[in-house]
C-alpha cells in the first residue's frame, strides 16, 4: 500500500513539473517584447506609433514589407524555417528600433502594437516619445488654467518663467507675455530649440534630388514671430555639406509661368542650421521671421544648395500656407 501511495505522489510531482515548464515556454513568448514571432502560415502584423520609413531584416528567410508609396505606420512580417534574427526599423521622426526575429510554426500573436518607448535610439539624437509629449503639453495646459497664485517658477518646456501674481483668467498667456517682454531674444531662442523636438506637423511638403530631401516639418505664428522648421534627409554615403538656404519672395508674371521679381528674406534668427548633413543622417534646424503675409500673385521659395555640389533643391510654399500656420 505504501508503494502505491509513494508512486502516485510521484507520479503528481512530474505532472506539476511538467505543467510549470509548459507554461513557463508559453508565458516567454508574450513577456519578450524585444522578440517578434513569426511564421510561414500566416502574417505578422506591426503597427508603429509613427509612419514608417524603412525596415530591413537580417537574415533571407524573413521578409518585411509596408506601403512605401503611401504614408503609413503599419508593416507586415513573414517567416520561414530558419535561424533567429534581428529586424532594424526606422520611423519618420527618426526613431530606431531594433528586434529579435524568430520563426515558430504557431506563434500565439499575430499583431505587434510598437510604442516609441520601445526605440533604442534616434537619428537626430533623442528619442521621440509622442503620447509622453503628449501627455506632458496638457498636464502643462491644465495647470496654467488653474487661477491660483504662482508662488514658484514653473517650467514650460524649455521655459522657465518667473515668478508672476495672476489676477485675470488668461493666465497662460499672462505668464507667456511676460517671458516674452522681459528677454525677447531669450525666449525667441528656447522656443526655437522647443520646436526641434516635436513630431512633424507636415507630411507631404518636401522637395528631394538624389537622396537628399528637404522638407517642412512645422511652420507656426506665435507671439510677432514665425517659425519655420525644417529637416534635411541624406539617404546618400555621401556627406551633403550646405552651402546655404535662403527665402525669397517670389512674384508670378500672370501672363508668363515665369518669376517676374524675386526679393531675398532675411530670418532674425536661426537656430541649429548644420554646415553638414552626414550620409544616412538627417538634421532639424528652425528659420525665424518677423511675422509677414503674402498676397494671392506671390509664393515662398527656400533654395538649398550644395557646396561644391550640385544636389541643389527649391521649395515652394503658396499662400494658403504662408498665411495659415499651424
């Protein structure tokens, strides 16, 4: 009787172990987040907080497609019997990711919902994190249209704002004024600096030539000034050194497709214009202006041009966007 009950306590503990080790594998597949299974019998799904811009797999026996025509932030992952590999990803806003990849015949997931938090780095330095932006600009809002009295400074951003008593309702822009009366110059510069970190408003307004692009991330009118921010993509092993960018004033002949008059712009502060785009690097930099309009005969163009190159570039902005920004 005895070896009949030691046998079944035996028989139990194997079981439970059994059992342990049958979860544990199951529970590894889900917990690894660096880790995308995927296999030959049905798609993988990826869905990017940001649109996509390229993705290369490692190894043949993964592919990796998304619509490369159409703005997107969602791709799609095969697999075949094979080793592990990594996947390399990089989105619009110049965030890297990079993952494990490995085949399994029967993967539990088949969509991968992909947080910027999940970036090991960016192209233009820090890692760009939407909801957090999100998230920290209304926690900003909702304390400064709180009517209480500022006993401290409180920072906005890149601002930090002196101590101000409130006694009307419009207090943000009270405390904003008050930064902007007290150091123009200052305020002009850290709102700039602020302006280069943020995700990309414009999408399709770009110019490009052989694999450099030049491109309007974000135009806005704030306080007298405008802020034109700008990227410049170099897709090239080639370094594109900058020679200069200008802004004209362009008006059309109405009996001619031809530029009848041209006037030069000058920004009263730049912030962050490179002297050098690196290959397979990208740089943001911002053009501040006093605030000005144009009429419905007139255009903006921004020349790029290369020095000691020929990857020369115009873009040109027409009077809905020149008289509504963002």
């Amino acid at each position: 009787m005895k070896k009949v009950l030691y046998i079944l306590i035996a028989i139990c503990a194997l079981s439970n172990l059994s059992a342990q080790n049958n979860n544990g594998s199951k529970s590894k597949e889900v917990q690894d987040k660096f880790t995308i299974y995927t296999s030959d019998k049905s798609i993988t799904t990826l869905i990017f907080d940001d649109e996509l811009k390229s993705g290369i797999p490692g190894n043949k026996n993964y592919v990796f497609t998304f619509s490369r025509g159409n703005a997107t932030s969602m791709a799609q992952l095969a697999g075949f019997p094979g080793a592990d590999s990594n996947l390399s990803v990089i989105t619009m806003n110049g965030n890297i990711y990079d993952f494990k990849v490995s085949y399994k015949k029967n993967p539990i997931r088949t969509t991968y919902f992909i947080n910027d938090s999940l970036a090991i780095g960016n192209l233009n330095g820090e890692i760009i994190n939407k909801k957090e932006v999100a998230r920290k600009a209304l926690e900003i809002e909702k304390a400064l249209e709180e009517e209480v009295t500022l006993s401290e400074p409180v920072s906005i951003g890149d601002y930090e704002l002196e101590t101000v008593e409130y006694s009307g309702r419009n207090k943000k822009s009270d405390t904003l004024s008050e930064l902007y009366n007290a150091d123009k110059e200052e305020y002009i510069r850290k709102y700039a600096s602020n302006e280069i970190s943020l995700p990309p408003f414009y999408r399709r307004k770009f110019v490009s030539k052989n694999g450099v692009y030049l491109q309007l991330k974000n135009y806005k009118y704030n306080m007298n000034e405008l802020y034109f921010t700008f990227i410049i993509d170099n897709e090239n092993g080639l370094d594109y050194d900058v020679r200069s960018l200008d802004f004209y004033m362009v008006s059309r002949n109405k009996k001619k497709s031809t530029s009848s008059q041209k006037i030069l712009l000058k920004p009263m502060y730049v912030h962050s214009k490179p002297s050098r785009v690196e290959g397979r690097t990208k740089a943001t930099f911002v053009y501040v202006f006093d605030k000005f309009s144009i009429a419905k005969d007139k255009s903006i163009f921004i020349e790029l041009l290369e020095h000691k190159g020929e990857r020369n570039l115009t873009l040109t902005l027409d009077v809905n966007t020149i008289n509504d920004p963002n």
